[in-house]
C-alpha cells in the first residue's frame, strides 16, 4: 500500500490558508469569456448621423466598396494578402458574385488539399455573407469624439432622436446584436454635460420603447483618469435604473483605456483593477484608445499608430491587469481610413484613369494596414477593435476569418491527438504539447465559433468532439468525461 508521511490533520493547517474568495485563474477566465459571445468589433459613428437603419447601411457601403475593388476572390485574395494569393489565376467578377452575400450561403472551412485556393474562397464567402447578413455587431452612438462639442440644445436635440431611433430599430429589428453610446468624459469641465446627455437619451427611449433597452446595452465611458470617474457613472445609472423603472443593473459600462493614469495610478499602482472594481459589477470591457495614449506619452502625430511599442505596452499591461477577470478587450482604430481620395460629382465630368487608379491604390493600402492591424492584434490575444468607417468592415471580417480558418488543421490534429491520449504530454508532428495547452488548443475553436469564423457543427467535424463536449467548454471536463 502507498505510504504518506502527513496525515489529514497535518494537512488541515496547510488547506486552510488556502482562501475561496480568489481570482479566477487565468484559464477559467479564459472560459468564461469565451463562454459569451464577444462582438469581433465595435463600429463609432456620430450620435447626429445615427438612424434605426444604419447598420443596414453601412454593410451597403462595404459591399459596394468589394464590388469595385475585390470584385472576384483572386482580387480578394490579392488586396488583403491571403497565403498564396500570387499563386491564384485572374477569374474576373463572376468567378463568386456578390449575390452569395444575400443567399446566405458560405463554403466550408478549407482542407489540406484545397490550398490557398480553398482558403481564400471560404474566407471571400465568409466576408460577403456577413456584409450582406450581419456587417455590424456592436454599434456605439457617439457624443465625443466622432459628435464634438456643439451647442447645448443641439446635443439635447441629438440625444433624444438617437434614443427614437434606437425605439424604431428594436421594433424593426434592425440593430445590431450589440449597442450602447459613447458620452463625453466625466473630466474637464463636461461631465454636467456628459450626465445631461446619457439621461436624456435614457429617458427618452425608454419612453419610446415602452420601457425596454436593446439587449447588452452598454455606456462607453472616454478618457478615464481614476476610480471615482467610474464611480460616479454608476452612480448615475443606478439612479435612472431606479427612476425609468429598469432592472437594477441593467446598463452596462465599458472603460476607454487612453490615458497613462488609467494604467498606473498616481503611487505607480497598476490602475485597472481599481477602476474595474469602481463600477461595482457593471464593467464587462476596457477598450484601448491608442491616439489619445500615445498622445499623453508625448509621442508626436507622425509615429501614433497601433504597432507603436508604447501601445503594445500598455495593451499588455491591460491583458496581465484583467486577466481571468472575464472583462474583455478591445483594440484601438486604424488611422488610416478605405476612402478613395477623387469622388466624380453629379452633372460633372467623369474620374480619368489616373484617377480611377489613385482611388484604387488608396483604398488597398488602408485595407492591407487594417488587415495587418487586426491580424496583430489576434495574434496578440484581443479578439476585438474599433471600427470607424463602413469599407474597414471587408478588411476586418477576411482578417478574423482567414486567421481561424488558416489554422484549423493544425489546431484539429492537436487537440483530437491531446484528448484522444487523456491530456498526457503529446508531439504532434514537431509540436509537444503538455497539459496548459489543451485549454488554449480549445479556445482557438470556441473563439472561431464566437467570432463566425466556424460553425460548431464544422467545429466538431474536424476535432472530433461531440456538440455536448463541446458545450463544456473546459479540456479537463472534457478529458474527465472520456476518462471516466
């Protein structure tokens, strides 16, 4: 029989220090994220330009701009960079016509044996049945930075017809799966207006909608600088929560990450967790403004971008501060926007060739620095960004598809031969896998599935794992079940 030296007793002092009340870890909060749904984006636009249908809209726009310039999938490939895009053949615009994007259809994941052919195809179709079903996913009305400062009854005027259509919208069902407004800062002299705003539009749709929010609404609070900003926005909400009749709680917020104070307090703290803990359970997402950080580092316009070190410092600070927190990120916006720089005007004379071309090269460039933007912000582990104009929206969606779709296989192969020898240590091919791995070989699946990338039927084609397993969202679950 097995000897031990320690008995139970022994033990007891040991076990007792261990408390319940900690953190998650990091892996069980990695679940617990990946539990719901995280919208891949969120898409600003002025409080004064936003309608019920503009979601609508702005999936128009985006396919338009494919249209003109990756009409088929070999210019697809072409303009964001896809693996073996030189190796595909010129096939002209009927080759995958943009009528897939209303038939709602879209190609398996690619296999082995379809190349880059195959991938870019599944990516193509992905793009355009997303466009033409559901461009957008979270959708935030604007009254800073995309609105301005404007005189007080006009943003008065501006807040409560955003709050009527945003009625109209929820009876049509035509919003987005996510929605919320971004109101000014509770700092430098606006919060009185900042306050003003969030009420009246409050105020204003609950009266229009019968006492209802749109599912997972959220307020996106700006340039954050301490805890009692925080405090005093749930403050607010939970004082129209209880006036408008509304479940206490109900209303979101989400942290605008953009100053060095909401990284580091003032005795050189990290300042996350604090601010977190200010909105007293409401906070579910920290977004990093990349211009406004950068800015109060003192780095000068020419070298603000998302790739600068300073904001892959503060993106990581963000990451380690919040992790297994189940709080998730968002990465900041390009600066760079897909807007053809020459526009023919009605009545005048047409665009020249060079002109047609400079539209052309414009456009593609801001496509391949988004792509590359957000496949570094994948790679990365944020599995969100901002969106500021509609034809960023194909750049977006072929970067998060093409980055689950290009490797599904070697994912699959690992995780099917991890579960498939009950998580012992495992090389498959040249790659060991060890027991941390297997809830990161899950995750890369249960975040293609969130992100559209795959559905959970194809999930489970290519792993092996029944729907129920899958549903477990845990390897060790999943490897106790087979075990047992």
């Amino acid at each position: 029989m097995s000897q031990t030296t320690l008995s139970p007793e022994a033990l007891r002092g040991a076990l007792s220090r261990l408390r319940s009340g900690r953190p998650a870890s990091g892996l069980a909060g990695a679940r617990a994220a990946a539990a719901a749904r995280q919208p891949v984006h969120t898409v600003y636009g002025g409080a004064h330009l936003f309608k019920a249908d503009t979601a609508r809209k702005l999936g128009a726009v985006a396919l338009a701009a494919l249209a003109e310039h990756a009409p088929d999938v070999a210019a697809f490939a072409r303009a964001f960079g896809l693996p073996g895009a030189d190796e595909l053949p010129e096939e002209g615009a009927g080759a995958l016509a943009l009528a897939a994007a209303r038939d709602g259809t879209a190609e398996a994941p690619p296999g082995r044996a379809a190349g880059p052919t195959g991938l870019a195809r599944a990516v193509y179709a992905r793009v355009l049945d997303k466009l033409g079903r559901e461009p957008v996913e979270d959708l935030r009305i604007d009254f800073e930075d995309g609105y301005g400062v404007r005189p007080g009854d006009e943003e008065d005027a501006h807040a409560a017809a955003a709050a009527r259509e945003v009625a109209l919208g929820m009876a049509a069902g035509s919003l987005p799966p996510f929605l919320g407004i971004r109101v000014k800062s509770l700092g430098d002299g606006c919060a009185e207006r900042s306050l003003r705003t969030l009420d009246l539009f409050l105020s204003t749709l609950v009266a229009a909608s019968g006492g209802a929010l749109p599912p997972a609404f959220a307020v996106t609070l700006p340039k954050v600088v301490a805890p009692e900003q925080v405090s005093a926005l749930a403050d607010a909400l939970d004082a129209l929560e209880r006036a408008l009749g509304l479940p206490a709680g109900a209303i979101r917020i989400e942290l605008m990450v953009e100053t060095t104070a909401s990284i580091f307090g003032p005795r050189g703290e990290v300042a996350l967790p604090g601010l977190v803990e200010a909105a007293r359970g409401r906070c579910v997402a920290a977004h990093f403004g990349a211009y406004d950080y950068t800015a109060s580092c003192d780095i000068t316009a020419a070298h603000q971008h998302l790739a600068h070190p300073a904001c892959d410092f503060a993106r990581h600070v963000m990451q380690v501060a919040l992790a297994g927190s189940g709080v998730w990120l968002s990465d900041g916006a390009s600066n760079i926007l897909p807007v053809a720089p020459h526009r023919a005007r009605p009545g005048g004379a047409p665009l020249t060739p060079q002109q047609i071309e400079d539209n052309r090269r414009a456009v593609l460039s801001a496509w391949r620095l988004k792509y590359g933007h957000v496949r570094r912000a994948l790679e990365g582990g944020y599995y969100q960004g901002w969106d500021l104009h509609p034809a960023e929206l194909p750049a977006r969606y072929a970067a998060v598809y093409a980055f689950f779709l290009e490797g599904v296989d070697a994912a699959a192969e690992r995780l099917r031969s991890f579960i498939e020898r009950a998580a012992r240590a495992t090389v498959a091919g040249t790659v060991f896998d060890d027991a941390a791995t297997g809830q990161g070989l899950l995750n890369f699946f249960l975040r293609a599935v969130s992100a559209g990338a795959m559905t959970e039927g194809e999930v489970a084609e290519r792993t092996g794992l029944a729907p129920d397993e899958l549903g477990e969202r845990s390897f060790q679950a999943i490897v106790a079940r087979r075990s047992a």
